[in-house]
C-alpha cells in the first residue's frame, strides 16, 4: 500500500515535471516565432517609414537647380542621407538612400557609407554596407550579382555608374569575356602585365567571402590598407558588403565594382532617363 502510494507520488511529480518542461518550451518556441516576425516584418515596415523620411530630406536637400559647376564634395553629417543607391538587376524599381555611418541607428534607415571612404565618383573606394536580412534588407541578394552588373550611385549633380568587377576565375580569360559581353566593354580587370601579384589591384575581385575582422575591403586600394597608392592613381571603386552567410554573421559577403561611366543631370534629369540614355548596356 505504502510502496503504491509512494509510485504515485512519484509519478505525479514526474508529470509536473513534464508539464512543465513543455510548458517552458513552448514559450521559448513563441519568444524565437516573435523574434523571427519581429526581424523579418516588423524592422521592415518601420525601415519603410525611416527610408521614406531619409528620401523626402534628400529630395528637398536636392530641390534647388542642379549647379552647371557642382560644388566640392561635403563630407555627410553622420546618419544624414546624401546618394541614392540604385542595382538595376534587382529590378527597375530598386533603389535605396545611402545614410553616413555603419552604426545600428543608420544601418536601420538603410544601407550605410563607410565614413572616411571615398564619396561617389571619387577616386579611392565608396564603401558601403547593409543588412541582409531584416529593417528593409537591402542586401539580401547581394550574392546573386554577377560581373559587369551595374551599381548605380546618385547625387546632386550626377550619376556614377559602376560595374561589378570580374570574379575570381573569369580574371585569367577577362579579355575574351569583354568581347563577347557589351556590359563588360568598360570594365578592367585592373590587373597589369608582368605585375607580381597582379599589382596594387591583384586582390580585388568582383566577389569576395572574408572573415569579419577584414576591414581592409574598404581600403582606398583594397586588402591593402598599408601600402595604397598615391590618391592620383587610384582607381574609382565601389565596395559593398553585408553579412554572411544569409541567416548569420560568421563572415563577410563582398561585392567590388569599378567606375565606368557618369552621366551629368543635364544629360540624364532622373534615374528612368538615365536608364534610357544608356539602355542595353546595362
């Protein structure tokens, strides 16, 4: 009888403990389900509200004629929106405020310029990074650029347009690849004959996966912050990054292009009329 009511008891605290177990999982599961709809939909709705405000204040920043003889770069007050960033194989519709600085507060507006790299157009490297995953994902498919795509930079007074680079294995045959591909026409592959290493530019190809600590990528000459060229002979680059793989942060995804053309806004007054100036080519 004893040994009964003993088994009971035993059995009844056993329950509760499996009770109670997968009570506490089942809250654990709700708090990721919230922090996974959090992520993905809610940082995304409220970076719609913040890149609409960042859009609307460049727009009046912009407001006044375009100067036939634009002013000197300014360097951007941080979390200020001063270019738009536009990757047409994302779709014509595609196209972000660049904010200054790489911190939490401006990576939630948008995509952020690496302060002290070069501003569009510049010779040097116009670094820029962005989520990719969540607060409007603006890098999500960085990884499906391919060489000789087209990264569009605007400011006040002009359009930069870039093309990505060519990648690791296309830099051997690049020469056959530019003839056969009329994107690619404009686009070097910065290597120099008989440069040991392939020069100051040897490093730098369309596509890279690098450990977080290489902040090099976004070197005036990159992946060699110690020995960069003289400003004079530096080649006009743009750098994005953002975080690898898709659904973590153990890595760097990066992404180089090269300065191939620009196109003033008495040429081309907005982005739907620059597309048409340069059509098939991009």
């Amino acid at each position: 009888m004893a040994v009964g009511r003993a088994q009971r008891r035993l059995n009844g605290a056993l329950a509760i403990v499996v009770r109670t177990f997968g009570e506490l999982l089942i809250t654990v599961g709700i708090v990721i389900l919230l922090f996974v709809v959090y992520t993905l939909y809610v940082t995304d709705l409220i970076n719609e509200q913040k890149q609409g405000d960042a859009n609307d204040t460049l727009e009046r920043s912009w407001a006044d004629p375009v100067a036939v003889q634009p002013a000197p770069p300014v360097t951007p007050e941080l979390g200020t929106g001063f270019t738009r960033l536009y990757i047409p194989h994302f779709g014509t519709d595609y196209n972000f405020v660049v904010v200054e600085g790489v911190g939490q507060s401006q990576l939630a507006v948008g995509p952020g310029h690496y302060p002290g790299t070069a501003l569009p157009g510049q010779p040097g490297n116009v670094g820029i990074a962005g989520h990719r995953i969540g607060t409007g994902a603006p890098f999500n498919d960085l990884d499906k650029l391919n060489s000789c795509d087209a990264v569009i930079l605007e400011t006040e007074t002009d359009f930069f347009v870039y093309r990505v680079m060519p990648m690791a294995g296309q830099v051997a045959g690049w020469d056959r690849i530019r003839q056969q591909d009329p994107r690619c026409a404009r686009v070097p592959s910065l290597r120099g004959p008989g440069e040991p290493g392939g020069g100051p530019y040897g490093r730098t190809v369309g596509r890279r996966i690098v450990t977080p600590d290489r902040v090099d990528a976004v070197a005036p000459v990159p992946y060699r912050p110690d020995d960069p060229l003289p400003k004079a002979e530096q080649v006009a680059l743009v750098t994005l990054t953002t975080c690898n793989p898709e659904y973590g942060n153990s890595h760097r995804l990066i992404v180089h292009g090269v300065l191939v053309r620009q196109v003033p806004k008495q040429q081309a007054p907005d982005y739907q009329a620059l597309l048409s100036r340069i059509g098939m080519t991009l």
